[in-house]
C-alpha cells in the first residue's frame, strides 16, 4: 500500500475520498463529526504541501440515483467548521460543474463534490465513472477507510487512473489492525457480542486460533447457548447456524455463566439475573450477568491486547447495559493495548465517555470486521 509519502502532492489536484456518511439529526444537522475529524491530519498534510483537495464522498443508499435527501449539502457547514476552513460544495461529481469549479480553486481550497452513489456507476465500479472521476485531478488519495471493502469506483477502480496513496487515517487503521492480527502481545483477548453471529462468525474463527481467549456476549452468544443445548427462551438467536458454531467450541472460546432476562425488550419490564440452566421459556436474554463479568474481568486483567466488536446486551435501553458498561471499564481501565470497533460498539462506549481510554478506535465497521476476518479490503489493494 502506498502512502502520502511514496507520491508527490506538492500544489496538485487531489481527489480525497473520505468517508462522510455521518449521522445526521432529526432537524438535519450533523448529530457527530468524529468521522470528519478523523480527515483533519490528511487535509492538512495535503493543503500544507499547497494540494487543492477535492472531496469525494457518498452519503446513504440513493441506489444510483439523485436522491434530494442524500444530498451533502446539509453536512457542508459542519465540515467547514471541523476542517477550520471554508469548504465549497458542487452539486455534482462528474462532468462540467466540477471541473469548472476546481479550476477557480487555489492551493489550500478544499471542495466537496456531490454523493457519487448518485451514479450507478459508483457502486458498480463501473471503470467509465472511474475514469471521469479521475478526469477531475491529477492525484488520488483514500482515506475512506469505512468504505475500503467496497470495490466502488471512487474507493477502488479510480486508482488505476492516477498516482495514488493511502491518506494518514487509512494508513493508521492498516498499521493497527494489522498489528493486532499479524503480531500482537499476548495473552490476546477478544471480546465479541452484538446482534448476529452470521455477521462475525468468520471473525470468531479466524481470531481464534491467534488469540488467547474469546469472551462472547450479546444475542449471537444465544447461539452458541443453544449450540450446548441451553435452553434461551424467545431470545434472538439464528437457530438455523448452532450447528456450525458447534465447530468453534473450544476451551478459549467462553461464553456466558449467567445471564439478565426479561420478559420483554422494553426498558420497564421487569429483569432479573439466572444462571445458565434457569431461563425459561418466556424470557428475553438481554445482557451478561455478573458472574459473567467477573470471569471475563480474570481474562481482560491478563491481557496484554484486547479486541473489541460487539456489546454485551441490549445496551440502548439502560436497564439492560450494564454488561456492555462493566466490560467497557474493564477494558478502559486494562493495562492492555485496547482496539476496537462497530457502529453500536462505539456509541457505547463514547456513551460513558471512556473512549479517550482505549488506545484505537477503527472508524471501519464492515471494513474493520473484515479486515479482521483475514479478507482482502479491495479499497486496500487498490493502492498497492
Ligand atoms: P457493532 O455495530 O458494534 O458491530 P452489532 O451491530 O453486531 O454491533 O450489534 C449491536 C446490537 O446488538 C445492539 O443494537 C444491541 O441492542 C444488540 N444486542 C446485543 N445483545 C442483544 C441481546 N441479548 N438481544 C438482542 N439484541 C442484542
Ligand atoms: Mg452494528
């Protein structure tokens, strides 16, 4: 992978593709910025070598065409106020407005084109769109790395057309979590939960046998559970893959002692806590019981690398997060080198303000599981 200093910027156009799609508010304001922040160190670096950045963006599924709602105009002023500078908007990606618009730029303008998934083009790498993508500057830099395993034109096909390099958010997420893959500090401990065991049961396989243990929670430990023949009541389980998770189960991979149930996933029934063997037939398991944390707290003081993906239980509703919490402070506090990430994983962690103790927080949700999981992300090839 080729990075920032492997390719003359110096007073070039460069086409940044970031990442962009940020959640948004109900009165459309941009509800967090982190993702923006994130693109601060390479726009700098880009417009203190005089670059005139160009942004390349998507924002939600327009499906390949012009969706009013999905238009970035409305992020415009947020990104302004991130970056510390004016950043103009085109309302398209391609063709004369573009082009008429960065040839007015100067050196340290920055730009940001319209949502290339307007074009069908985009997602279907379509190399005609790459092509007049690139038509657009003289360089090509990602930084989109929440996009990386995507083969789109714009985080992949593009390259082909222009010098290119990996942005300084890239290149930090490929540093760190191929460390932690390739050549950790053991003992490692992974920690995975969340809502759906098909969704990370390559990670799990692929984690096991290079790190020391897995701690499992959230409803995809509901089917390893059922994998034992424990029985889990209406919980969220996919019984159709106990089966195959059977595969998995091995002395480091630990799953749930005991467990918080309720009646129903609502904030005011009703919860108590019971061991594995006493879940009945009508109860929700919502989140890891105390004897739980207690044994994956042994694990997490022993480790020396923890990766983090999924929470513990149903952690949006506050009855049912103390598990999550619990292992989120565990893991704050470890002397350990701590990573992790995922949409929900994040969000509960910045929701008790402990992500300034972690030491690496990947913007990558599908990208970081992916690369994760061992595959090859085609936004990374891309800039070999
Ligand atoms: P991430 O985005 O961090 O990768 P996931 O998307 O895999 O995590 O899963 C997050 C979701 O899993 C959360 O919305 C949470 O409510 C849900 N979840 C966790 N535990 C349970 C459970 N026991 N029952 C139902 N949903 C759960
Ligand atoms: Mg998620």
């Amino acid at each position: 992978m080729k990075t920032l200093s492997d390719i003359n910027v110096d007073n070039k156009i460069v086409l940044l593709r970031v990442d962009y799609n940020v959640p948004m508010t109900d009165d459309g304001a941009v509800a967090d910025c982190s993702r923006i922040i994130e693109t601060k160190p390479t726009i700098q670096y880009l417009r203190d070598h005089g670059a005139k950045v160009v942004l390349l963006a998507h924002f939600g599924r327009p499906q390949g065409q012009v969706h009013e709602t999905d238009r970035l105009r409305p992020i415009i002023s947020a990104v302004s106020a991130t970056l510390g500078v004016t950043v103009s908007y085109v309302d398209d990606c391609i063709g004369p407005k573009p082009k008429a618009a960065i040839s007015q730029l100067q050196p340290g303008d920055v730009v940001l084109l319209e949502n290339v998934r307007f074009y069908p083009g985009e997602e279907s790498n379509d190399p005609a769109f790459a092509k007049q993508l690139a038509e657009l500057g003289e360089v090509y830099v990602n930084d989109a790395f929440g996009a990386a395993h995507r083969a789109h034109a714009s985080t992949a096909g593009i390259a082909q057309y222009l010098p290119h390099a990996a942005g300084l958010l890239m290149q930090r997420e490929v540093t760190e979590l191929t460390t932690v893959l390739q050549h950790p500090i053991h003992p490692v401990v992974a920690i995975i939960g969340g809502a759906k065991i098909s969704t990370k049961i390559d990670l799990i396989t692929n984690l096991l046998p290079k790190v020391d243990y897995v701690l499992l929670g959230g409803a995809l430990a509901n089917t390893v559970l059922l994998a034992q023949n424990h029985q889990i009541g209406k919980s969220l389980v996919e019984a159709e893959l106990a089966a195959t998770v059977k595969d998995l189960l091995s002395n480091k991979l630990k799953v749930p002692v005991d467990v918080v149930v309720a009646k129903a996933v609502a904030e005011k029934s009703p919860k108590r806590v019971v061991s594995l063997g006493a879940v009945a037939a009508d109860d929700y398991i919502v989140d890891i019981g105390p004897d739980t944390v207690r044994v994956y707290e042994d694990c997490i003081r022993q480790a020396k690398t923890i990766i983090w993906n999924g929470p513990m239980g149903v952690f949006e509703l506050e009855a049912f997060a103390m598990g999550t919490y619990h292992i989120a402070k565990l893991v704050a506090d470890s002397e350990a080198y701590s990573i992790l990430g995922g949409g929900e994983t994040v969000s509960a962690v910045k929701k008790v303000g402990l992500e300034q103790s972690i030491n690496f927080i990947s913007t990558g949700g599908g990208a970081m599981l992916e690369f994760l999981e061992g595959k090859i992300l085609p936004g990374i090839v891309a800039l070999d």
